[in-house]
C-alpha cells in the first residue's frame, strides 16, 4: 500500500519541473492526482506522462475565480482534497536601482497573493486532517544579489505556513514548507539562456554548494511526499529545506 494509497491531491503548478516530479511520485503511492497550471499544451502533456486519471485543470493564481472552478473541477470528479501543494510560483531578478514596480507587483502577486488565497479559496474543499506544502526557497535564508523581492515573497510564504497552521488547527490541517534550493528544473530555460549558457550556469551554482551539485525535481519530490503523508503526523508550520546545504554552511 503506497503512503498516499486513495487520497486525493491538487499541484499547483504541477505541469513542470519539481510540480510534475511531485505528481509523478504521488501517483506511485496511491494517490488521485489533480494538476493545475498557465499553460494548457503543458498541462495535457503533464498529465499524459503522470498518468491517465490525472485531472488537468487550466487555472492561474493572478485570476482568483479560476482557483475557485479548479477546485470545484475537483471536488466533482475526485472528492475532497487530502493533500494541497501551493507551487505555482515565478523567480525573476533585476538589480536594485533598475527594480520596477511592475516586476515587484508581478512577484509578489503570483508568489504571495497567489499563496495566500489559493489557501484561502481552498478551506471549503479540504478534507479535516489534510496537509498543505507550500514551496518556499533556500533563498529565503540567505542575501542573494539580484533576488530581493524573490526573497523576501517567500520569505513571506514561510511566515504564512505558521500562522495558517495556527488558524486551522480545529480542522487538524498541517501547513508546512519545503524550501529547496537550487534545482535542475526547466526554470532556468524559460530564462532564455542558450543550452550552452544554462550548463555554464549550472556549473556555477553547484559550484557554490557544499556538496557540488544541483538539486534535481525527483529528491525534491520525496521531501513533499514526507509531509504530505502520514509521516509527518507530528509536523506542522515547518520548514524543511532541501539545498545541500548551501544556505546552511
């Protein structure tokens, strides 16, 4: 019987790099899979290579009424949620001085806003004793040039777990983050690097990682699965970090 054997779970994001690597690994032990993302081609061929009972729903967390049908879209087909996985999030960078307010908003919206109410819009769907995982970052933890506002929404992520979890405590419903650090994901692609720019880049961040790699999507997806499951009964408005102990050396 696999750790999640019947239970039903909704990605956020779930349509790529660590999203679909945790879906993949869900499915495998048990669960009913729902995915969500921007990008409907993604999603249908996520989906495919998930499984064929995954569920596919289009949904974007700037447009808060898509989060109330992608969730309704599961409760119709599935049931009640047992596992939620807040994921959909950016990382875009720029330094100080050339910082607009166009870039802060657009983070702040998909990475805090969008965190905040996909909990919120989520309460009336969720099963008492569900686990929530919100994907923070290592970068949290650490001054990272460039990353300011990056930083500091999931910096905030990390303060919303704890005080949800507070809040939800009558319903048994466990907020946790899993903040990893930096990861093989194809995050680096949408940045518009060359092949030859990203392996150079890669080569650079491991570089600066205690154990002289990068982090790929499937070690990722375990650390969600163990806070998804019953094996993290007794943990609630935590964070695990999973970054080779770059932030923490």
């Amino acid at each position: 019987m696999g750790k999640l054997n019947n239970k039903v779970a909704l990605i956020t994001g779930g349509n790529s790099g660590i999203g679909l690597a945790t879906a993949e690994l869900f499915v495998s032990e048990g669960a009913k899979v729902a995915i969500t993302g921007r990008d409907e081609n993604t999603l249908k061929d996520s989906a495919s290579k998930i499984g064929s009972d995954t569920l596919a729903i289009k949904a974007d967390v700037l447009n808060l009424s898509s989060l109330d049908h992608a969730y309704q879209q599961v409760e119709t087909k599935m049931g009640k949620i047992d596992v939620l996985v807040v994921n959909a999030g950016i990382f875009k960078g720029a330094p100080l001085g050339d910082f607009s307010e166009e870039l802060f908003d657009e983070i702040v919206d998909i990475n805090f806003k969008g965190t905040f109410f996909t909990v919120k819009k989520a309460l009336p769907y969720l099963n008492d004793g569900a686990s929530i995982v919100i994907t923070g970052s290592a970068a949290a933890e650490v001054g990272v040039e460039n990353a300011s506002v990056y930083s500091a929404s999931k910096a905030a992520v990390r303060a919303l777990a704890r005080n949800f979890s507070a809040d939800l405590l009558s319903r048994k419903i466990r907020v946790n983050v899993l903040s990893p650090g930096h990861v093989e994901t194809p995050i680096h692609e949408r940045l518009g690097l060359s092949p030859e720019q990203i392996k150079g880049l890669r080569e650079e961040l491991a570089s600066g990682v205690p154990v002289k790699r990068v982090g790929t999507a499937e070690e990722m997806a375990k650390g969600y699965l163990f806070l998804a499951s019953d094996d993290s009964s007794f943990v609630l408005g935590a964070e695990i970090v999973m970054d080779g102990g770059w932030s923490q050396l």
